[in-house]
C-alpha cells in the first residue's frame, strides 16, 4: 500500500468529507444470523451494553497493518464452524458496541438487520432491539421477513411493524430462511414481500451470493444473483438492496461473472441498489471498478466483520478505483444510504 493511503490518512479524509455529509453503515446485525439469539443480559459495568453471561467486553480497535486480509472461503466453512464463529461474535450487542465501532470510522449511524429463522419471532425481536438500541437517528431497523407468514398478511403486518417500532427496511436472507427465488413458491412470496413494503415505502435488503456451509446445500445458493434474477423486482419502486453485490464467498472467477449479471439487473431495475459488505479487498475493488458505483451502498456487515475494517477495505479500494473517489463516497456511504433510510436527501 502507498504511504499516502495509510489508514490515517483514509480515515481522516472520509471524516472530512462526512462533516458536511453524515455517513452511514447500511447493513449491521443485531443479532446473529444463524441463531436469532435474543438473549442477553444487561452489563453492570457499562450502559447500553447487552452480554452473555461471563463474557467480559473488550472494545474494537483499529488495526491499520491487518485491515486488508481475510477473504471469504467457502469451501473451508462447515454450518458448526459457522455457528461457533458466530456465537462468539455476538458475546456482547446493544448500542454500546455499535456505538463504539462507529466511533472508531467517523460513520454517523446504522441500519440493523435482524434476521430470525422461526416463525412468529419477528415482532418479538424489533421489540428487543427497541430496547437495546433506543437511538432514533442513529440506528434505524429493518423488519426480519416473517416466516411462513400468509402473504395477505404481509401488508398488515409490516404496516403495524412501522406504525409500532418505525421501521424503514425489510430483511430478506433468502438462503437462511429457505426461500428460493427460482422457485414459482419462493419468487411469488418476495414479490409479495415487494408489493407490501414498497407501497409502505419500506427498502427491501435481500441477501447476495452464498451461505457457506449451510444446509441443506440447496439454500447455499438461493441468493446467488443467477436465482435473484427470476424476481421482479420492480414490483416494488422503493429502494431494492442486493446484500454484498450479489458476490458473498464468490471467487474470483465468479465475482466477475456476478458483477456483469448485476449491472444487467440494474439496467432492468432502476430501483436496484447493491451494498458492498464483507467482501474481500480483491472483490470490494471489483465491484467499484466494474459495476454502477452511483448505485452502490456502503454496509459492513459488523459484527461479523469490525465496521473499520469494511470500512478501510471500502476507502482504500474506492481511492484506487474512482476517478472521483470524493464524489463516490458521499454517493455511496451518504446519499444512497439515506434513501434507504428514508431520510432527507
Ligand atoms: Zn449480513
């Protein structure tokens, strides 16, 4: 890496440039994926801080010389190295943590992203994350979608999920919720999931690529972006947002692929968005080099990943990238995130 993009230097120029415009992590999780654990205990020590019994909090910190590494393999993972990895990522949530990762990038606030495999969970966990994470204007929220919900009772649902806990989004992860988009059955329901949000003005995140080690081996797959295009998805005209450029634990090879499937999407879909979260260096500078960066997002992934470190991957490769990586970073981590939000813009 050349001296003048070390990580201070990164840092402190996306800094800059958020004081006039507040920048934003669009795709967090409060929980972990893969459990839907909820809970927590309150921590003695520290305010805002949500533990698991006997786990003591260390907060993040920057590590500049390590901040590129890390690429997704997916052949390496089995679903219990997943869950353990996961388990011990979420020893501790709640604004605290987020609040002091955020501290450490400069970002001004977060869209959280629970996910819940059960049925009848959802309202359970937006009522959960009220209490943990009590900041209008700093995390905004994402309904988890409702599992085997009837799709009449999508709109009521979401209506009152906004009316009740104000949220902006709703959270597809196809793969862990068995939805497969190439499936009549699985298409009819996020076209439903569409039509319901979109005339609520709600995003829809839908997750992008595979979920190593998971199974059956089948559901691996259902968000690869070949099986995300049998949706419409201009059945919603509110923002639509492909999770990790459709390319989460792609090689190379395919990443590539992906990225000129994802551009034909956008031209069919100008309501389309893609976030660039948890992808390695050599796929976050492929996706800004190769795709649409004016409708691109910029999302971490946290706590499976530290915010900073997405966040340095994200700079450095836009830097390297962008003809005008200034331009590019108030699109992509300011404005686009805000319509999402559904903030001013
Ligand atoms: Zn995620």
């Amino acid at each position: 890496m050349p001296d003048s993009l070390n990580a201070d230097f990164l840092l402190a120029w996306a800094r800059e440039a958020g004081h006039e415009y507040p920048l934003f992590d669009c795709h967090v999780h409060p929980f972990d994926v893969l459990t839907g654990d909820t809970a927590y205990q309150t921590s003695d020590s520290l305010p805002k801080l949500f533990s698991r019994p006997g786990s003591a909090y260390h907060p993040p910190a920057i590590m500049p010389e390590n901040f590129d590494s890390a690429e997704i393999q997916r052949e390496a993972v089995s679903e219990r190295g997943l869950l353990l990895t996961s388990r011990f990522a979420y020893s501790h949530t709640g604004a605290r943590i987020f609040d002091d990762h955020l501290a450490l990038t400069g970002l001004s606030g977060a869209l959280l992203l629970p996910v819940t495999r059960c049925p009848d969970r959802a309202e359970a966990m937006l009522a959960t994350i009220q209490q943990m994470f009590d900041e209008p204007g700093r995390y905004f929220c994402a309904c988890p979608y409702p599992v085997g919900m009837a799709r009449e009772a999508l709109y009521p649902f979401f209506y009152q999920m906004k009316e009740t806990y104000g949220i902006c989004a709703v959270k597809i992860h196809t793969n862990l919720v068995n939805l497969d988009p190439a499936s009549p059955e699985g298409r009819e329901t996020i076209e439903a999931v569409l039509e319901a949000a979109g005339s609520l003005g709600l995003s829809v995140i839908v997750h992008g690529g595979w979920t190593p080690g998971l199974q059956p081996a089948q559901a691996a797959q259902y968000g690869t972006l070949e099986r995300l295009s049998c949706v419409d998805w201009s059945v919603s005209r509110a923002p639509v947002v492909i999770a990790h450029a459709g390319c989460y634990a792609l090689c190379e090879t395919e990443v590539t692929a992906a990225l000129s499937l994802l551009n034909v999407l956008f031209e069919k879909f100008p309501n389309l968005l893609a976030d660039v979260s948890n992808l390695g260096m050599g796929a976050v500078e492929s996706v800004l080099r190769f795709s649409d960066r004016s409708r691109l997002l910029f999302g971490s992934d946290a706590l499976y990943i530290p915010i900073w470190k997405a966040w340095l991957r994200f700079l450095h490769a836009l830097y390297c990238v962008s003809p005008d990586p200034e331009s590019d970073l108030i699109r992509i981590a300011s404005i686009n995130p805000r319509r999402c939000l559904s903030l001013p813009v």
